[in-house]
C-alpha cells in the first residue's frame, strides 16, 4: 500500500501514531507527521517506500486503520 497524506502511522519501535501530512519521495522516503489531532510536528526520515523499512537500521513504519481507536496517554 502507498502511503498517503492523512493515514495514521506508527513505528516499529514505539512511537507514534502520527498522521501524514507531507511525504517527500527522492531515491528514500522523509515524512512530516503529527499527533492525530494535528498537534506536533516530527520527522520520519529515510524509509524505502516499497518495504516501509529504515535504510540502515530495522526499524519499520506501520498503517494504522484511519477507523482505528488511538489511545492517548495524558501523562
């Protein structure tokens, strides 16, 4: 599945979810996300976009079901 602005995502080491809001595709994949309110901004960098793998190291990001409950932790 390609990724697309507005899916949720998270990583294979614990972070997130984060919604898309920009992704800029070269020879790898650099994501701009947010919290799924739409606060923060943070950076997914150098992931191949056919494997959703980070270049040089295992970590992966993983679709999130946009229907899916997220839940939050306050503190």
């Amino acid at each position: 599945m390609k990724l697309a602005p507005g899916m949720l995502v998270k990583t294979s080491y614990g972070t997130g979810p984060y919604r898309i809001k920009k992704i800029y595709r070269n020879k790898t994949m650099h994501l701009t996300v947010t919290r799924p309110d739409g606060t923060g901004v943070f950076y997914l960098n150098n992931y191949d976009e056919e494997t959703l793998s980070c270049l040089g190291n295992d970590d992966r990001v993983e679709i999130l079901p946009n229907d899916q409950s997220i839940q939050l932790t306050l503190f």
